[in-house]
C-alpha cells in the first residue's frame, strides 16, 4: 500500500501536523492550512469589520503572520483555527484603531431610511450599519471582554476553545460572555439578538 492510499484512508492530516511542516517551511503545507481555513478566517473577519475589502486585507494579513510565526503558535484542539481568530483580532484592532474616523463617517453617510431601493438592498445596508454599531460596541468593551466578544461571540468558538486559548477556566469564559452580550445591549439599544 502506498502512501498515498495509506493518507486516503486517514484523511487529511490534523492542523497540528500541518503546523509541524510549516515550522520546517514546507509551503505545501501552509497552502493546505490556508485552503482549509481561509473561508472561516474571512467570514470572522467580515463579522469584526463589516467591510469585505477589509475582510480580504485581513485575510492575508493574517496567513502572513502565520506564516511568519510559523510554528510557534499554540494550537486548540491540534485547530489552528482559534489562533487564526485571534490573530485576526489582533489586527482589526489595530485597523478599527487606524480608521476609527473613517468608520464613523461612513456610518453617518449610510442610507438610515431609505425606501426607494429594493428590499433587499435596504435590508443589506441595515444590516452593514447594525453590524458595524456593533463593532464600534464592542470596541469600547474592556480588554477582556473584547476578546470574549471577539471569539465567542463574533467568531463562534467554543466557551471551551476559548477557555483554553486564553488560559482561564471555561466557566469564566461563561460568565464573561453573558456579562459580554448584556453590555452589548446597553450599548447598542437598538439590537433585539
């Protein structure tokens, strides 16, 4: 049998694997970790941004950090994924913190009640603007809650993925993300989710 087949039968080796062949600079790798995450990594990123061109930048941004970093990240579960998040974070906040003026322009010359388009349009502008209050929330969320914000509740980990990632036991993670979403409330009155 060869090994080819032999990896068939396994399926596709676990990030963990991945990174160890990355760490040695093994391109191929890197390439199957980029394919396998890289749809997850913008749909976070659109969700932190509410832009798609930003969502893009933030893409590559993040597989450039990756493979600069390579190897030397701490993997969740042998996924590479939670760490994709956070570094993603990472970087649009430093974005969020470079065009905080721009965002709030573009969030004053959005469309508030525009009927003349299609339904769907408007329901799209809606939809961006909301989003896009919601992150000018959570930016002014505490460190910690940020984070929280950030992964659970924008990017979908796991209470016990994140729990791991951040070193903290996962019913603080629980807690966080609970006071997270009632303070979200306060700040974004508008938003019944």
């Amino acid at each position: 049998m060869t090994e080819t087949t032999e990896r068939a039968d396994v399926g596709p080796p676990p990030d963990a694997h991945l990174w160890d062949r990355i760490a040695q600079g093994d391109h191929a790798a890197f390439t199957e970790l980029f394919e396998r995450h890289a749809e997850a990594v913008w749909n976070y990123a659109y969700r932190l941004t509410a832009s798609w061109s930003q969502a893009e930048d933030l893409l590559s941004a993040t597989f450039l950090t990756a493979w600069r970093k390579r190897g030397g990240a701490q993997l969740v579960r042998d996924s590479a994924l939670p760490w994709l998040y956070t570094v993603t974070a990472n970087l649009a906040r430093t974005e969020w913190r470079a065009s905080r003026r721009a965002l709030r322009l573009v969030a004053r010359l959005a469309p508030q009640h525009e009927r003349d388009h299609a339904d769907e349009v408007a329901a799209r502008t809606d939809a961006q603007r909301r989003l896009a209050q919601v992150v000018a929330a959570i930016a002014k969320l505490p460190p910690s809650e940020r984070e929280i914000a950030q992964l659970c509740l924008l990017g979908d980990v796991s209470t016990a993925d994140a729990a791991t990632l951040l070193g903290i036991a996962e019913s603080s993670v629980r807690a966080r993300v609970a006071r997270t979403r009632a303070r979200l409330r306060d700040l974004t009155p508008e938003d019944n989710e």
